[in-house]
C-alpha cells in the first residue's frame, strides 16, 4: 500500500478494474477532507457505515475519491444487484433523461409507467389478474400497501412480526421491530399495530415435548398469538418479509410462510409480501415467496428493481388494488420516467445476463466457504441465506448469547482491508453479505478470504 493520494476515478460500470486495491490509508486524504465538509452541513442523524467517499463503482467493486478500489459486498443494501452503472439502465435512464424528467403520472401518464406495471404483473407470484401501482422508495410502498388492504377489507388492525424491519416512516416505523437506531425518540407512532413471534430457527429451541419448532409449529405460534390479541376478524393486513432482512437475514423454516398465507386465505385477511429487499433476483428467484410457492396479495418492491435510481412497487390482486378510489393512490414522483426506464432495463439485464442463475451461484459459493469456517470457529453461530444474501450470526462460544462485538469488529477489520459488508440483526450481531449479482467470481472468493482473515485476527 502506497501513501499518496491517487487521481479519482470518474467513470464506473462493468468496465472498471475488477480488483481490490489500497492505494491510501483508510480513509484518504480526499475522504477526511470531505468528511470535514459534511460535518459541517450534514446531521449527525445522517450517519455512513464507511469513512469513505464514492467515486465510480462498477462490476463488483467501488473506487473511493482516493483511488481505492473495494470489493462490494453490500450494493448500497441491495439496490445494485444488477451492478452499479450497469450498461443498459445507463443507456435507457439517459435516454429518456433527454425526453423528459417529469410530467406527474397523475397529471399526463407516459408509457414507461405502463410498461413497468406490466412487467411487474407479469413476473410477480400467481397466475391471478393483478395490477401494479408505483411509488419512491420501499417505505412508501409498504405503507401504501397497508392504506390498500385496510380501504379493501374496512379493517384497520395490521399484524408484523418479531424481528421486522419495513421502513422509515411513521407508520413503517411501527411495524418494524428494532428500536434504535429507527424508532427510538420518534413516537408516538400510528396505531392498531400488533406483533407476534416469527420463525427464527437458530433460536426457536424445542418445544414443550423437546421437539424442534418447525415451520408449521412456528405459524401456529404466530397464529395463536394474533388471534389472543387482536382476532382474525379484525385483521387488515399480514405484512412479513419471505426472509427478514435488517432483523438479521432470517430464513424461516420450511413450512412456516405457506401456514400463514393460508391462514390469512381462509380469514380475509391481506398476506403482504415485503420483497424490497429479497425481490428482484437477489435470492435466485424473482421472488423470496417463489421458493415455497407462496402466493401473496400484494408483493412490495423497492431497492434492486431501480438498478440504482428510487423506484418501488406495490403489485397484486386486481380486486384489492382497484377497490381504492381514484385518486386514492398516488403521489408527485412516483413511478418517475426516468427511474422506469432504469427499472425496465435492470429487469431486462436480470434475464438477458441469466442474474437469477447467478444469485443461486453465488449463495452456493459463499455459503460453502462461509459453513467451513464455521466449523472450526464456535463464535459463528449461524450461517444462512437464500442466493446472494448471506448472513453469519455471530455469539460467545458455546452459547446462544449474541456477539455484535465481533460482527462490529469484523466489519471494520474488512473495511480497512479493502471489502465492503454490512451488519444487521435485532442484537446486531450479523455481518450480511448482499454482493452484486455481477460480481466476478475471483472477487467474491477474494472477499470471503478477507472475511475469514477479519476473523482469525479476531481470535481472543
């Protein structure tokens, strides 16, 4: 590693060098420089897991202001799944960006909303009619999902589960679980929301009899628990990430989803599917739902369908969707041209590159790598993911007990040394792998040896 600071990169994409290079202390000198500025502007609320400022990103990698090049394992939390700058979402977002910006879809709708709807409708689970409406960000489409089954059913109540995550803003904010850094001092929040155990099969235990707590043994749990305290009758709405993501990257156990949907089928009540992270080819389906054959409502997309531009989706069954007045739904930017276009391209790059195949190739490559080291390390307490979304559950040997000490830690061990994760986790004590589905091979193997090295030094 030289010492001196490198010329900044300007152009990225698939064409930048695929490699990971340190050409600078972490952060550089062009980072601290511009860390000193937004000190000054930007609230401390506004916060970065890195100490590092973005040039051009591209591929699997990402140069900083410095010139360092970084292996990505993050996406900017699943949104680059078809890689940054990618060649198509360019080309189309530009080309529309010449056309026109904005006319407000509510206003003079334009094709590209149509197309897109389309798109979604087609690939989304089911074979049913459906309808798609689109909005700004995965926050908005969760909550718009919320406004629709409580206007379809006239119920208001909403049921969540332990470990969720679905948003930012008021109502979101009370479906999600975790209070700081998301809700703590934000109250009071809105109403008739109400939580129930999930599955979490690294910590369900046994049973009363001494059984392991399966899927279907989990759902009833949940089940039980919702209609103690709220009733059936009563419920709007089921919303539920098919893998919770900044809970801590939790695959239920098999079973566990079909229950729930089909007690939700047999009372009326609206099963959500929060896809804005797991949608889009991220776990080697279109859909997290996909692997179970869980056919949900409605289904909320963000993150990964934009390519990189702010784009979300509420899609599902056309009598739930049209049963909202006109005018009911809606909103200035959403389902902005230009962010269409890129959304079209990012699907069109998911089949035409064959990125479904690869989320099922990568997850196979990391969780191989990731399950050995497990195996002679005690501190890694769970490996699990579906595709390109890994999470390694880190606890004092020997017991259950988090350790989000060691996650910080081998976070920042692997920041410093060129590689790009993130943590998560109610207890936070779980490093997630989100990688773009373009990732070069050579460069994810590197990553997973930077990981295991953050891990020896680690070693008490």
């Amino acid at each position: 590693m030289t010492t001196s600071a490198a010329t900044a990169v300007v152009v990225g994409g698939p064409g930048l060098p695929q490699r990971r290079e340190l050409r600078t202390s972490i952060p550089g000198p062009r980072s601290l420089e511009l860390q000193r500025r937004r000190v000054a502007v930007v609230p401390a609320g506004v916060s970065s897991v890195m100490p590092v400022y973005a040039a051009a990103a591209g591929g699997g990698v990402l140069v900083d202001v410095d010139g360092n090049s970084f292996i990505d394992l993050g996406s900017g939390i699943a949104v680059t799944s078809v890689g940054n700058a990618a060649p198509r979402v360019v080309a189309d977002a530009a080309a529309q960006l010449a056309r026109f910006t904005h006319t407000c879809a509510m206003i003079t709708p334009y094709e590209g909303y149509v197309e897109l709807a389309e798109a979604l409708t087609a690939i989304a689970p089911g074979d049913h009619e459906k309808r798609a409406a689109l909005f700004n960000t995965g926050s908005e489409a969760v909550e718009n999902a919320v406004k629709i089954a409580r206007y379809a059913t006239g119920r208001a109540a909403v049921a969540v589960v332990d470990h969720a995550y679905h948003g930012r803003t008021n109502l979101t904010m009370a479906l999600t679980a975790k209070n700081v850094p998301y809700k703590d001092g934000f109250g009071p929040f809105a109403p008739e929301v109400y939580r129930a155990p999930t599955s979490y099969p690294f910590r369900d235990g046994l049973d009363l009899d001494g059984a392991p707590i399966d899927g279907p043994a989990a759902a009833a749990r949940t089940i039980a628990q919702l209609d103690r305290a709220v009733g059936a009758s009563r419920l709007a709405a089921l919303v539920i990430e098919p893998i919770q993501g900044e809970g801590g990257f939790i695959v239920p156990a098999p079973g566990f989803l079909p229950a729930l949907a089909a007690w939700c089928r047999d009372h009326g009540i609206v099963f959500v599917a929060d896809e804005v992270q797991t949608g889009i080819a991220r776990t080697g389906a279109w859909f997290a739902c996909d692997h179970e054959g869980v056919v949900p409502d409605l289904v909320t997309t963000a993150k990964g369908l934009g390519g990189g531009l702010p784009i979300a989706a509420v899609t599902g069954r056309a009598d739930l969707m049209d049963a909202v007045h006109p005018g009911g739904l809606g909103g200035t930017y959403g389902g902005n041209p230009v962010a269409c276009a890129a959304a079209l391209a990012a699907l069109r790059t998911v089949r035409e590159e064959n990125l479904i195949d690869r989320a099922v190739q990568i997850g196979a490559i990391a969780l191989d790598r990731l399950r050995e080291l497990q195996r002679s390390d005690p501190r890694i307490g769970d490996v699990r993911g579906r595709g390109a979304m890994i999470g390694i559950e880190f606890v004092h040997p020997g017991t259950h007990e988090p350790d989000p000490g060691l996650a910080r830690r081998v976070a920042a061990s692997a920041h410093q040394a060129g590689v790009i994760v993130l943590t998560c986790g109610t207890f936070g004590n779980v490093v997630r792998l989100l990688p773009p589905l373009t990732i070069p091979t050579d460069l994810l193997l590197e990553g997973l040896e930077v990981l295991a090295a953050a891990l020896e030094e680690g070693r008490p």
